[in-house]
C-alpha cells in the first residue's frame, strides 16, 4: 500500500527557493523569502467559506506565522461580494453564509495590513454531479512496513463523466475512556497546613472526544477510464494497535472535483513533499499557483484559489466491527496509568495544583501504595479525559 505523504505549502516553499545544487547542507535559512502563503476553497457549500492566510517561515522556525489584520473578500461574476472576518490568527471566515453556483466566476482578493495587494485569477465551479457512494473501513495492511490495520476507502460514480478529477480530505473523530475514572476527585482545602478533600465530580472527564484534520495531499483521477468511477480509492491507514480506534472511531470523508489547473498544483506539490527527495534533488525552482501580487508583479505568492464541488460522507464503527476476534486485544491505551500514594505533607497538593495525577481510590489496603500518602492518585489522563479532549460530545456522534 502506498504510503501517504505529509505536506506542507510552507516548507514547500523553503525547499523550493533553496540553492538548487545537490550538496550537503546545515538545516538552516541561507537563503530566505518572505512570502504570502494562501489556502482557500470555496465549495459550493452553503456554509461560512474559510481561508488561510500566512506567512512562509525559516526553517529553524517552529512552524508558519499568521498573516493577521488582511482585508480579504471574494468577488463573484454578478459583482456580489462576501466578506471575510479574521475569527484567529491567519484564519478568515465569511461573514455570510455562501455557495459556490456553477456558470458563475469567483476572485480572491486580499489586502495585507501594510497594504500591498493581491488577487487570484478567477475561477469556475467544477462539476458538481459527482457523490460519494460508499465509505468503508476494511482490515488492510502496511505492506511497506510491515504493520497491520485497516484501511478507509471511498467509492464515488458521476454519471455525466463531467468530474474525472479529484481531491480527498478527511476529519477523525475518535472517542476517549478514561480507563481509571472514578466518580471523586481531591480539591485542595489549605496548602499550609496541607488538607485536601474529597468531592464529587461536577463535569463530564470520563468520556471525551478529539478531532483531526487530514494534513496530507490525497488525489485520484478517471481520465482514463470508461467511466467516471472511483472505486475503492485508499484515504487513510489505521494501524490495528493505534490509541485512536480502541473505542469508537468515526471519520468524515471529503471528496473535492477539481479543475485541471488545480488537480496539477496539488499533484506537483505532492511530487515535491517527498522528504526522502527534498533537499537532495534538484529543484525545478518556484511552484506557482493562481495567485498574484497586484502591487509587485514580481512578487512571489504560495498557494491556490479553488472553486470546488464538494461530496461527503460520514462513518462510524467500533474496534470489534473491524477486528472481531476476541483474543486480539483492543489498543493500549495512549499514556501508561501508573499510581502513586504521594504524602499529604511532601507532594500530594502539588500533584493536584500540577493536575500530573488525579485521585483514583483510598490508600487502605495492605500492602498500602508507596509512599504511603492516604490517597492512591494515578496519571491525571487515565482518570480524567479532558486532558486529551474536549468533553462536550460532537452534535454528530451516533453511540
């Protein structure tokens, strides 16, 4: 099975602006640019469209700086225009709720904070005929590493043969158990003297739930088919031991048609994420999108603007659905649960401030917990969930 790859637009960038000689080189910006990197769809949706907006960053840098205060708003052939809202640092959102219609034009245009302009050119809904079928979860293996899984694949069909051209993303949502919850927990009463108390919880830590995004460049095409049918299309590799399906697990899976144009920029980005060839090949040199600087036409901008029809499908399953063996134990759990018995006089009320361990029990039973505190406490994850999600249940989990 071939392995994913994850990208970046903004490492992207670094590498492709690099010296292109083939030699050995220190993880270091010799040579920078200071350039606008944008990431916008818009779908023909009817919801809030978003769009990043950043900055590329050196290489020694901890990750991509948000480019804030822009004015940004999309133009349509009708001359409507939706405004975007900064709602955090690099992320805008329209104002108004919108769609993509077909037949009509869209442009991007943005205005920095120290007002240099930019503008993409504009851009046609793609087909909008093509949906997803199915959405399954099957066992699988990682025959490149040797592990055991399963895999989530997605089968679409367009009847009209109009779409041919695809993109897929997809948002996990996957279920935490804290596995030594129990109904108390400790407060603390006085640091000096020490006391402590126990109470009734009063919010949600057993179960918890976390999503993630998709950040890998997923991609298939019918051009060559008879007919306009995906079929099976690999999306996502879950190895069998992985924390994330040992309870229940669901996925949303995204398919995008997109245009020629775009479906090339994506799939030369994706040529160029290769890490095992990215600094040691020569580069072609700077990877343009549909992006422009309206003030320096010699300016480079990172990114694509994209006009997509959008399919989508939702799945859920439990680790016994997919793995039905009862002899195969499910996921260890993310964090090792270890329990300790700190002394109420010498560690037991920075734990608690600290949140490092969470109560689990009374410390009376022969032979007693060491160090022999009155409290059994255990690692703070393994009785209380919200420290690896949130514990407000999605609006649409299905138990």
């Amino acid at each position: 099975m071939k392995k994913i790859k994850t990208f970046s637009l903004f490492i992207i960038f670094i590498a492709l602006i690099i010296n292109s000689c083939v030699e050995p080189i220190e993880i270091e910006s010799v040579t920078f640019e200071d350039a606008l990197v944008v990431e916008a769809t818009i779908t023909n949706e009817f919801k809030h469209q978003e769009i990043s907006l950043t900055r590329t960053f050196m290489l020694e840098e901890d990750g991509p700086l948000p480019e804030s205060n822009a004015d940004v708003h999309v133009i349509d052939g009708l001359q409507n225009i939706f405004l975007f809202q900064e709602t955090e640092p690099g992320k805008y959102v329209s104002t108004t709720q919108f769609n993509a219609v077909p037949n009509n034009e869209y442009q991007l245009m943005i205005v920095t904070s120290n007002g240099r302009e930019y503008q993409s050119q504009t851009v046609t809904l793609t087909a909008n005929t093509s949906e997803i079928e199915e959405v399954i979860a099957i066992q699988d293996s990682n025959e490149n590493e040797g592990v055991d899984g399963l895999s989530i694949q997605v089968s679409s069909f367009d009847p009209t043969g109009n779409s041919r051209l695809y993109r897929y993303e997809y948002e996990e949502t996957y279920q935490i158990i804290a596995p030594n919850w129990v109904s108390r927990d400790l407060i603390i009463v006085s640091e000096n003297p020490p006391d402590v108390d126990l109470i009734f919880r009063t919010r949600e830590e057993r179960v918890c739930y976390n999503t993630i995004k998709s950040n890998t460049i997923i991609q298939t095409e019918t051009t060559d088919l008879s007919e306009d049918r995906v079929l099976n299309k690999f999306v996502r590799f879950i190895p069998s031991d992985d924390f994330i399906i040992r309870s229940r697990y669901s996925i949303l899976v995204k398919q995008f048609v997109q245009s020629l144009e775009s479906f090339t920029f994506y799939r030369v980005l994706n040529e160029l994420s290769s890490s095992e060839s990215l600094f040691s090949q020569i580069q072609p040199g700077f990877l343009a999108g549909n992006m422009i600087s309206v003030t320096d036409p010699n300016e480079n901008v990172v990114g694509f603007f994209d006009v997509s029809s959008v399919s989508e499908e939702r799945i859920f399953f439990n680790y016994r659905d997919i793995f039905p063996d009862p002899f195969q134990p499910l996921p260890d759990y993310i964090t090792n649960c270890e329990v300790e018995a700190p002394l109420l006089e010498s560690g037991l009320i920075n734990t608690i401030r600290t949140r490092r361990l969470t109560f689990a029990d009374i410390n009376e039973e022969e032979p007693l917990i060491e160090p022999g505190g009155p409290f059994i406490m255990v690692t703070a994850a393994c009785g209380d969930c919200t420290i690896l999600g949130s514990n407000i249940e999605p609006d649409f989990w299905i138990d």
